[in-house]
C-alpha cells in the first residue's frame, strides 16, 4: 500500500511538471506568433527552440512557423550576405556587391517607416540595419587594407536552405492528411523552391571543395553533373571553371 501511494505521489507530480512545461510552452508559442507578426523571424525562431525544448517535441503548428520564420531569415539573407566564393560563383566582383550592399542597405534605414509597412518582406529592426551598414563599411575597409583573404563571412545559405527542405518534407509526410490545406499548399511551395535550389547539390559542393583545394580539372566533373541535374549555381560556376582552366589555373 505504502508503494502504491508512492507512485501515485510520483505519478502526479510527473503529471504536474509536464502540465507546467505544456504551460510554459504556450507562453512562448504566443511570443513566437507575436515576433512573427512583428516580422521578426530570428526572434521567432528562438522562442520556438525554447517551445521545443520545452515540449521535449515539435508539432505541426511549431514546425509550420518554423518553416516559415527560416525561409523568411533565408530570403533576407539571400539578398544582403555574400562571401567572395559566392560573389565570384554568380560571376560577380565581391567589392561592387558588397558596395552596392550597402547602398541597399542606407536606402533600407533611409525609408525604413515605408518599408515597415510592407508585409512578408522579412524586416529586421532599425537598429539591426544600423549594424550592418557598420560591419559592411568595415569589411570594404579590410578589402581595400588586406585584400578579401579572411574577410568576407562564409556563406550558409546552401546549409539554411537544405534545413528548410528537410524540415518542410517532414511537415509534409507527418502532417498532409491533418493539417489545414492551405498551410499545406505553403509549405508545399517554399518546399518546391528550396528542392530547386538544392538539386545537384552534393555534386556541387564536392566540386567547390576541390575547386578551393585548386583541383580544378577535378572539380570540373561534379560541377558539369550538377549543371546537368538542374543547379543553375553549378552551371555559373563550371562556366567561370572553364575560363580559369583555359587561362592556365
């Protein structure tokens, strides 16, 4: 008798617990909905790994704003970083963009009140924006000091957008037949654009290994089989490998 009641001691504060974290956990999905509306989706995404951590989980509500808040920080992130290996890949000179990045940028901070108005954009703070004018004028100044050796950041948008692809194709198989359909058709869609941009993608990351190893005529066949598949990255790059291969690279 004694150990039943034990249990039973154990059992409800077990039961306690959970019903507590489950609390908690829906303090922070509603701050996670309110930075969303917000637009802000870095702040989204970090209430929503407490949410998890929390839960000990996901679900479809968490995982469909999550999908959605990574896709918004990818497109933002897409437009405003680069590295020189990302810049020279679309056969661009990393100095005019980051330049050019920083015009887009002052004109950002400039008409920020317009800008803000505008839905689905992914707008970060003013204040975030004001940081990066000073991180890109300091990154101009490094190149014209040092040259681009260790100064351009590495680039992760390859990295973000095959998260995005796998975290929406388990959303799809988990929740297609329970989930309203038109937050399926959503995350239907960022996961067709994400499968885009990542097809071919081993090929074309093996390719730029070698290529930044100065293999080149290695790096040549996995850039052609990515070409071939559809990555339009690789068919950039394997034409800007050619170039450097005739000129004797």
């Amino acid at each position: 008798m004694k150990r039943i009641v034990i249990c039973l001691v154990v059992m409800i504060g077990f039961v306690g617990v959970c019903g507590a974290q489950n609390e908690l956990a829906k303090i922070e999905y509603g701050e996670a909905e309110t930075a969303f509306q917000e637009q802000k989706y870095k702040k989204t995404l970090a209430h929503l790994e407490t949410v998890k951590a929390l839960l000990g989980s996901t679900n479809a509500k968490v995982m469909y704003l999550e999908i959605l808040s990574r896709h918004q920080v990818y497109l933002f992130d897409k437009q405003f970083n680069v590295s020189k290996d990302f810049a020279e890949t679309y056969g661009l000179d990393p100095k005019t963009y980051l330049e050019n990045t920083l015009i887009n940028l002052n004109s950002l901070v400039a008409d920020y009140d317009t800008y803000k108005n505008i839905k689905n954009i992914g707008l970060e703070s003013k204040e975030s924006y004001a940081k990066k004018i000073l991180e890109v004028e300091q990154r101009l100044k490094d190149i014209d000091a040092n040259g681009y050796k260790d100064v351009t950041k590495e680039i992760t948008l390859i990295e973000a957008s095959k998260r995005i692809e796998n975290l929406s194709d388990t959303y799809i198989a988990s929740f297609e037949a329970s989930v309203p359909l038109a937050k399926l058709k959503e995350v239907y869609m960022i996961n067709k654009e994400h499968k885009a941009l990542n097809v071919g993608m081993d090929d074309f990351t093996l390719g730029g290994k070698l290529y930044e190893a100065k293999k080149y005529k290695e790096a040549r066949p996995y850039y052609q089989k990515a070409c071939d598949a559809g990555n339009t990255m690789a068919c950039t790059a394997l034409k800007n490998l050619i170039t450097t291969i005739e000129n004797g690279g």
